[in-house]
C-alpha cells in the first residue's frame, strides 16, 4: 500500500523542482545526473543495510561517490585548469620505509633480462603501506561486518570469492575531477595552534571551517550556501607528511613500530578528522566523491568514540578514503597562487579482487 505521507513529500519536492530548475534523487537507484541529495538525516531506509547506509546507486554497484563524477561534472571541473602546473601528490613507493600498522615495507628488485642491455623490475608491496586508496573491501561497518553494498567476508576471500567491491571498478569508471585542499596544517601555525602530527589530535568541523574561511571558502555544500559542489574531492593537510620529512629515519621507523592495539591505549596515534556528529552531517551532506589527507588514518587515531568514520565513509557510504598524499607541494602551490580548487586525477590499480591502491594522483591547477 502506497503511503500517502511519502506520496505527499514527493509530490511537494517534484514542484520545488519544478520552480528551482533542480532535479532531486528521490527515486532508488539515485541518478548521478540529480542535483539535489538527501541529507544525511534524510537518507531513505535501504532494506537489509545497516541504519545510516547510502547504498543507493543500485544492488550491483562497487564504485559509489565515484558514480557523482559524471561527464558533465569533470567538464566543469576541467575550467580548473588555469596555469597548468602539474601537482603529483604520491610519496616515493619506498616511503614510509617502516608501515605503521604492522605493514610490510615496500621491496624492489631489478631483474637481468640481458646484462648491460635489458632490465625488468619487481615490486612486492602491501597496497595500505604509503600514498592509498583505501578501497570498499578494506573496512566494514564493524557491527553488521557488512562491507559497501552489503558485501561480506566471503565474497572477498575463501571459496565463494567474487568480485564484489573490488578495485577494478574504480579503475574501470576513472577518478577525475574538482578538487580541494583544506590546508590545516597551515591554518593552524599561522593561528599558533600547536599540535603533533604524530599523536591523536581531533580536527573538528569548527576548525575545518575557519580554516577554509582563512583560505577564502565556505566548506559548506551548495545547497546549504556554501561553495563545495557535488563530486568535489576533498584533500586535507594535517602536517604529517612535513614531520615525516622533519625526522630522522630512525625516528620514522621507532614512531612507526609503536605498537598497535584496538582502542584508546593504541600506541599508532595520528592527528585526523574528529569523530563527531558535524563532521559526519559535512563530510556526508557535501556529496564529495573522494576524501583524503595526508596522515596515515585520514580520522583522529585512535578514536574516542564507539565508531570510526572508516566505518561510514567507505562501508556506509561507498566514498574513496585517500591516505599519506604528499600535499607539501600541493598547499605551496595553492597558496602561491591564491587559489585552493583544481582538476584531480587519479589512476587506481585495476587489479581484479584488490582491496585498495597506490593512488596515483596528480592536481592541475
């Protein structure tokens, strides 16, 4: 039986369309194409997916936000390109030399084919250990154990593997689009905000936009007055790359080997975005179609909270989580110019059952 209330609600949003010129995703699956989305508070119920899951872009789907990345939005975010400088924002493969997490380090080694004439190469590398993407089958929604799309642990691994949530989807549809940099990093040491990247501190939404206030931008989405458009992607500078570089290599490797435990006490501790209730509404109601940072863990670690934001962005969401970018060059450059948007490319791994990539990103600007 149709419910006359939500009968009612698309009716009144059919006509505020019709007099706002806009198309709202009232209809699962969503069309990409919409230019108006639901707020996190108004996400519809997904039968069989947990409280809070935006799995609306169709049973068989494995690329979520990137779906917001559509010809006429990469157009758009092409007019970016002004200069043209070209910005890679990838850390050596051989860096961090010590993983945290109990990561394996990056190995290379050459292979004589013919000596003194040809040379192949071999790489053995655990995709989480340097510039990533954390892919849709690397973090679960912890209590349901449902991955992005209701993908479980069986379709990843074991007998009755598939190819649900793999990387090669991103590969396939392409990464490109506007991107952003919010750098906090040097927000924070112009305000004097002393803090350690190294160590847990919580950059919380009010911080977050006071820095893009400095930087001339209103973090807010569109539809609330703000400038982040739909498909934006979001790259935030917490300052862990610069420490990184700051430090001696022993003290990369010692820092990097703390040991690592579940919880509060975890002695892995990086500065990130704050578990808290704003961030979630922002990082949500913006419809960005990647989020990344420089640190190792995007969010506060460990966190304080019963949750982690891994949990929504990646399994609640389906939104590309990026870590340890080298945005050094990236906030130098943008604060040459005066200027904090640019295209973004990137070009995951297309390797069928992977769980996440090395990025390989680069900005235009």
């Amino acid at each position: 039986m149709t419910d006359p209330k939500n009968t009612t609600n698309q009716r009144l949003t059919q006509i505020r369309d019709l007099l706002t010129m806009n198309k709202t995703a009232t209809t699962l699956p969503w069309d990409p194409d919409s230019t108006r989305f639901p707020n996190r508070k108004e996400l519809p119920q997904i039968p069989g997916a947990p409280d809070g899951a935006a799995w609306v872009w169709g049973d068989d789907d494995y690329i979520g936000r990137l779906n917001l990345l559509t010809p006429s939005r990469v157009a758009a975010a092409a007019k970016e390109v002004r200069t043209g400088e070209i910005v890679p924002v990838n850390l050596p493969l051989t860096h961090p030399n010590q993983p945290a997490f109990n990561r394996e380090s990056f190995q290379h080694e050459i292979k004589p084919l013919a000596e003194n004439i040809a040379y192949d190469d071999i790489y053995h590398m655990n995709t989480q250990s340097g510039t990533q993407w954390d892919g849709f089958r690397h973090f679960a929604h912890m209590s349901t154990q449902s991955f992005y799309n209701n993908t479980k642990g069986a379709d990843i691994l074991g007998p009755k593997a598939n190819a649900k949530c793999s990387i090669h989807h991103w590969a396939e549809h392409g990464i490109a689009g506007r991107g952003i940099l919010l750098d906090y990093r040097g927000y924070a040491t112009k305000k004097g905000i002393a803090y350690d990247p190294y160590d847990y501190y919580p950059i919380s939404y009010e911080e977050l936009y006071h820095c893009g206030k400095d930087q001339g931008i209103d973090i807010r989405p569109q539809s609330q007055g703000g400038d982040i458009k739909i498909g934006d992607m979001l790259l935030v500078r917490t300052g862990w790359t610069e420490q990184y570089w700051a430090k001696s290599p022993e003290e990369r490797d010692r820092l990097g080997l703390r040991k690592h435990v579940l919880g509060k006490e975890d002695g892995q501790r990086y500065a990130g975005l704050s578990q808290e209730e704003r961030v979630l509404d922002w990082l949500h109601d913006c419809y960005f179609a990647a989020v990344a940072s420089d640190a190792p863990t995007f969010e506060a670690w460990p966190s304080h909270e019963s949750w982690m934001l891994h949990e929504y962005i990646l399994a609640l969401w389906g939104m590309p989580l990026g870590e340890m970018l080298d945005l050094e060059g990236l906030a130098r450059k943008c604060r040459e110019r005066g200027r904090w948007f640019f295209f973004f490319t990137s070009a995951p791994a297309n390797v069928p059952g992977g769980v996440a990539s090395h990025v390989n990103g680069t900005a235009i600007l």
